[in-house]
C-alpha cells in the first residue's frame, strides 16, 4: 500500500511524545476498518504515545479502534493509560487479551490497575497471575488506599550485608525473576530488616572482594507500608532518591518504591492542586463528557453563586452612593478584578509550598509579613498609576484618591487572603487548595467594593 502524505510527514515527527500527524492516518485506518494498515501505525509507537492517542481519541472511535487492534494492547500500554479511562479500556479487552497484557507486569503496576476496575475484571486479573504473584498483589491491596504498600512493587533485589562485591555479582548473573528495572541491591539482616543498599554502579566499578557494606550509600532511607503515598513523593523529591525500602510494622522488608512510581505521585497531587483550585474538581479529565464534566464544576459554581451574593449585599448598601455618582458603577470592577488577580497570585505561591512543605508553621509568619509587604508595595504602585489617571482623565483628584486609597486596601487583602486561606485550611486538616480559590476571589470583591463605596462616601459625598 502507497504511503500517505501525512504518514510521511509523521515520519519526520518530533520524538517528544505522540506527533499529532500521526493521528489522522491512525483514524482513517480507524474508519476502513484496515487492521494490518492500523497495525503497521501503531507498531513503532511507544506505549505511552498509544496511551496517549487512546485518551485523545473520542469514545466511539477508541471502542473502534479497539475491536480491530485489542488483541495487541499489552500490560505496558494498560499501565500508562490515564485512570480516567482505563476501565473502559479495559472493558473493551476480551478476558484473554486482559491475562495475557497482565501477566508481565510487576505488581505496582498491577495493583494500579486493579484498583481502577470492578470486581468481574479484577477476578480475570488475578485469575491470570501465577500463585507466587497473586499472593503478592493480593497482599498489596490489602493496605490502606494512597499508601506506599498500595505504591511499592514486591520484586526486590537483596543480599546479606557480610557479601562481598564478587557474590552479588554471581547471584545478579544467576538468578531468575529479577525485576527488569532496579537501582539498588538492598542490604538485610538474618531478620530481613534492611540496614542499607548499593547502587548497581558501585557494585560493577568495586574490586570483586569488597565488602558490600563497605560501599553503600548515604541516601538509604525505608518507608513503611502504611505510611500515605504523598510523604513517600515528599522524600524522595525532597532526598533525591531513586529508590527505597518498604518495610512492614515490623521493619521486615515488603518491597520497594522506585523513582517513577514517586513522580506519578507527585505529578498526580500538582494535577489535583490545580483542578481543585480552579475548582472542577480533582478527577476531571478530557475524556469526560458533557454530563460528567458539568456534575464535577457545578457544585463550586452554585457555592461562587451564593458567595458572589455577598459583593452584591455590599453594593446595595451604597446605593445612594451610586445613584448621586454614576461613575462609580464603571470604575468599582477595576478595584475587584484587580484584587482578585492579585489574590490568586499570593495563593498560588501559598498553595504550592504547603504541597511542598516548604512553608511550614516555622517560617508562616515571615511568609505573612512577606506578602503584607508586597500587597502594600503592589498598592503604592497601582494606586499611583490608577489614582493619577483618574486625575488626568477624569479631572477629579478627590476621586483619584479614593481609587487610590481603595486600591491599597484591596492589595493588602488580596495578600494576606491569599496566604492566610490555605494557610488556615491546612492547620484545620483541609486540602489547601480546595475552594481556596472561591473564598479568596470572595474576600477580594466584597472589601473592593467595600473598600471603595466606602471611601467614595466618605470623601465625595
């Protein structure tokens, strides 16, 4: 068959994720119902850029590109797709496909898949593991949800700590079942407590006598099972670390959690900072449709509805204020809508080091005083700015005060809301981000319309 013209363009694609050029020729293959066409497509692409095109495509076209291509879609491709779609995928997998995508996975990545699917599938799932693997799973599921025991794969490679360099490599040659990826052969005691691990480099560059003990490394660290997944994410972030010990109540070792798994964790809480902050809540995904996508964002829109009644509760206080200077109706938003930029900016930075833990209750009140200050600087500036062209334009310098003093007002609260929300969220045992957002833009509103109405009665009445 005759090579298309966006087949060669997709030829000379950027190898940075799925070339979009790709895609069209995929759907058309797609659309003829052109299986060996679709294959030959598909065929170089790297599982997460099929997991990619899977999570881009509509629902009708996946289920189609499914029926003729299902039969190729192996574990990789299962563990890299989005947890949005994944039990439709999944759902689309004849139980034959299904054990045998699964069967070469390790048991993180199994674990992350069962826990995205209903019963019927998880028994295919597990019914299709060797005895030794469904125990393990089994065993991971059975801890607490967003733990490191529901993280760690249980494929690990240990030794005794009186083994010399030359042994561990011997047994690395010999042994069957390693896992395909690992960092660290770990150090245990006769009681299977890890004590410290090597790095496959130091083990391949030190004399075959060395001592393994002799040459681990200064980052060791373990985790236990039952500690959540988020401080797992933290440390290994926050040590740089590839990858680390999971040890039972008993500091007996369970497995091991490596770098990738961490990251997904942390990429995972950054997505759900910002879903819910922007408040859409923290499982919207492309692939939803218009029903679900409105059920998640409805609910903060009606709680921003009855917050937004408080801004409009101020305003009718001043109704006189309005009436005798019509003005004011035109300029009142300038105020708000400054604030309220400035607001999301402060929480933005607030809400970002509470996930990182880089602001703490050791260093709050410096972070307060910090962004009082810039509130109050960012004030000065935009008050100039505002108040003197009201002057210019307007002609009136008692009006250009009061925006001016109105805009300092709004700054120092749109600061100090900004840190102090998530701030007190956190100490309440609350995600920071959650509705962070709604209750910042609220405060900055009512005291910008309060902050102005105020003074304009004040001052020109």
């Amino acid at each position: 068959m005759a090579e298309t013209g966006s087949e060669r363009d997709a030829a000379d694609e950027d190898p940075m994720g799925l070339d979009p050029r790709r895609v069209e020729p995929i759907l058309e293959a797609v659309e003829a119902r052109d299986t060996a066409r679709l294959t030959a497509l598909l065929e170089p692409l790297h599982p997460a850029d099929i997991a990619d095109l899977l999570e881009q495509i509509g629902p009708s076209e996946r289920r189609a590109l499914l029926s003729l291509w299902s039969g190729e879609i192996d574990g990789e491709i299962l563990s890299e797709i989005d947890d949005s779609i994944r039990e439709e995928v999944i759902g689309n997998l004849s139980p034959e496909v299904l054990a045998e995508a699964v069967r070469e996975l390790e048991t993180d990545d199994l674990v992350d898949i069962l826990e995205d699917v209903e019963a019927p599938q998880q028994a295919i799932i597990l019914a299709a593991l060797d005895d030794a693997d469904r125990v393990a799973v089994e065993a991971a599921m059975g801890y607490p949800e967003h733990s490191a025991g529901r993280l760690m794969q249980r494929e690990v490679v240990l030794a005794p700590l009186h083994w010399t360099v030359g042994e561990a490599i011997d047994h690395l040659r010999s042994a069957a079942g390693l896992p395909e990826q690992f960092y660290h052969v770990i150090l245990v005691d006769p009681r299977m407590k890890p004590q410290a691990y090597v790095t496959l480099g130091r083990i391949l560059s030190s004399p075959r006598d060395a001592l393994l003990r002799d040459i681990t490394e200064d980052s060791f660290r373990t985790v236990e099972a039952t500690d959540p997944e988020a401080d797992v994410a933290y440390i290994f972030n926050q040590y740089h670390l590839i990858s680390c010990p999971v040890v039972d109540a008993g500091g007996r070792l369970v497995g091991v959690i490596t770098i990738d798994d961490a990251m997904n964790v942390l990429d995972e809480e950054h997505e759900e900072d910002i879903l819910r902050l922007a408040g859409v809540g923290d499982d919207s995904s492309l692939s939803d449709g218009p029903l679900a996508t409105a059920r998640q964002r409805l609910p903060w829109l009606v709680v921003n509805l009855f917050t937004a009644s408080l801004s409009a509760l101020v305003i009718t206080q001043f109704e006189g204020t309005i009436t005798a200077l019509v003005v004011l109706a035109a300029l009142m938003p300038i105020v708000a809508s400054t604030g309220g930029i400035a607001g999301t900016q402060s929480l933005a930075v607030a809400v970002r080091s509470l996930a990182t833990r880089s602001l703490t209750s050791a260093n709050a009140r410096r972070v307060v005083l910090r962004e009082l200050g810039a509130g109050m600087l960012n004030g000065l500036a935009l008050a100039a700015i505002l108040g003197g062209g009201a002057m210019l334009i307007l002609g009136d310098p008692w009006l250009g005060l009061v925006l001016g003093l109105a805009m300092i007002c709004n700054q120092i609260v749109a600061a100090l809301g900004g840190v102090l929300v998530p701030l007190t969220m956190n100490r309440l045992g609350l995600d920071p981000a959650l509705a962070s957002g709604t209750f910042v833009t609220t405060l900055t509103d009512v005291m910008g319309f309060l902050a102005f109405l105020g003074f304009a009665t004040l001052l020109l009445l």
